[in-house]
C-alpha cells in the first residue's frame, strides 16, 4: 500500500471576485473548496491514476470531516488521527492576481502524533510511505526524520518532498526519493546552479548524503533525475501554464505510481513531468485525459557528469 502524509491539512476555499477592493463589499463571482495539503494532492493524483492510496495526517472538526468525505467520495481511503481543533480553511482570493491567506492550523498533541507514529510502525517492505508538506507550528520539528527513522525500520520505502530544513534530516535515513527544487537546491549547499551540469553535480551531493534517487524541478524548463547508476533530464511539454499549486505533488504522484507499478525509469518520469504539467495545465489537479495526451510528447535526454 501507498500511504501519504499530510501534517496539516486544510479545506482551500477558492473565491473568484471581479475587480476586488480593499475596504470595500466585494461579491464572488465563483466559489469552489477543495481538500488540500500537499500528501493529500498525491493520494488525489495517484487516484487519477487508478493507483490506490491512504490518506494519514491530523484532521478535526468540520473541516476535517469535509476533507475526509472529499477523499472517500473520490474513492481514496483515509486512516486520518482525529484532533480537538478544526483543520485550517486557507483562503485562495483570485481577482486578476491571486491572494493568498493561510491559516495557522489546530495545535497537534503528543497523543496525537504517537498515533500516526504507531500506524507507520504497522507498514512493512510492501509499504510506500509519502512524506510531503509544511509542519504544523504545535509539532516538533524532528517529526520528518522522526518518522523516517520509523520507516526505516519497518522497511517501507518513503519518498519526501518537503523545505530544506525538513528534507536534511530525513537524508541519513536512505530516502527512496527527494524531490527539491532547484531553489531548494541552490538553499542546501547555499550555491547559484547556471547549467544542467550543476544541477547534476549537486544532485549527486544529496545521493551522497543518503537519498537513492534525487529528482530536481525546473518549473518550466522540466526535472533532472539522478540515482546511483544514471542521469536524466525530462523536458517539460509545452502549454499555457494556469495553475502551479499541485504541480509539484503531481509530479511526485506519477512517480510513485511509476516505481510501485514497475514501469522502466524512463516511463516512470515521463509518466511524472507529464502528471505535474496536466496540473500546471489545468484549473484544479491533473486529468486522466491530459495526462495521457502529455505523455506522447515527453523528451527524455540521458546525462552524463562532465569530467
């Protein structure tokens, strides 16, 4: 089983206005909620993918039953550990531009998070565990490597697509795959990355610290992808960009769906750049249907290290 986790969940309440003013009575033009958090969107993608999942993380009140009758009514399981405080509602304003309001979330007990530490300690070498997403304030940072060191002893695989600071120490651990972008990248070794080769050799840095596969996101310009025996860069298809929230755990979504369904490296990316640019491409997450159209322009180039 595939299990994604998501700390801090929310309901994101998008509200379209025309012509939004400040200190004014302003009325929506559109409204839509969805359930949100960044483990959430995988387990949302996978589904797309006819790749079953479960949803763990901390969910309370009404918004988080909302978000629990989202994923089942979209025939995704959850296991979420219940807590006292409602899940967040995070405010998406779009007028021309996009505001954006987040809020803080409910404040996560140590009850609450041994819980989710005793429902990693039931995952076995069959397991896949998704790691993804920002730490509620209520919750020590050490959870990521917390629950790494967790899975690694159960001998699930786990991947992670989490900040710097989260991702570092989880490395020792031997993470199946990392997923920074090349922001993030140039943060952890505090660097500016100009060439596909740069990117590479510092990919290769972070495989030195314990990943085994490190994918690297260029927005636009497509992913690297390194591991101990080869090198790939994944061009991006061409298209009118509409949304980058998801892209990312669009991206990570098709390569889980890749690795645990055995398909080639090379299919396994090509299946992730184009599940993240179905997302980049439409109003909410990716689309079977765009997905599948994507996946027949995805150019793949084998990399070498210079020197």
């Amino acid at each position: 089983m595939i299990y994604t986790v998501t700390l801090n969940p929310s309901i994101d309440y998008v509200m379209f206005v025309d012509g939004f003013e400040a200190g004014a009575l302003n009325r929506t033009s559109a409204t839509a909620k969805f359930a949100g958090g960044k483990g959430i969107n995988v387990s949302r993608v996978l589904q797309t993918l006819d790749v079953p999942s479960t949803a763990l993380g901390f969910v309370g009140g009404f918004p988080g039953k909302f978000v629990e009758e989202t994923l089942t009514a979209a025939g995704i399981q959850t296991a979420f550990t219940q807590v006292d405080e409602d899940t967040r509602i995070n405010v998406k304003l779009k007028s021309g531009t996009e505001t954006e309001i987040n809020a803080t979330g409910p404040t996560i007990t140590e009850d609450n998070i041994e819980a989710l530490f005793a429902q990693l300690r039931q995952t076995t070498a069959e397991d896949v565990v998704v790691i993804a997403g920002s730490v509620p304030s209520s919750v020590p940072n050490t959870i990521y490597s917390d629950m790494a060191k967790i899975v690694q002893e159960t001998g699930a695989q786990f991947v992670v697509d989490a900040e710097k600071s989260l991702v570092e120490g989880i490395l020792p651990y031997g993470p199946r795959l990392i997923k920074p972008n090349k922001v993030e990248l140039e943060e952890m070794f505090d660097t500016t990355l100009t060439s596909d080769s740069d990117v590479l050799k510092y990919g290769r840095k972070l495989l030195d610290k314990g990943a085994q596969a490190v994918l690297v996101s260029l927005g636009g310009e497509g992913a690297i992808y390194v591991d101990g025996t080869q090198a790939y860069k994944v061009a991006a298809p061409k298209g009118d960009v509409i949304n980058t929230v998801g892209a990312g755990d669009s991206t990570v979504a098709g390569m889980v769906a890749g690795f645990t369904q055995g398909l080639s490296q090379q299919d396994t990316l090509a299946l992730a750049i184009a599940s993240g640019s179905a997302t980049a491409f439409n109003d909410d997450l990716a689309e079977r249907a765009m997905i599948d159209t994507l996946l027949k322009n995805i150019s793949i180039t084998q990399l070498h290290e210079e020197g």
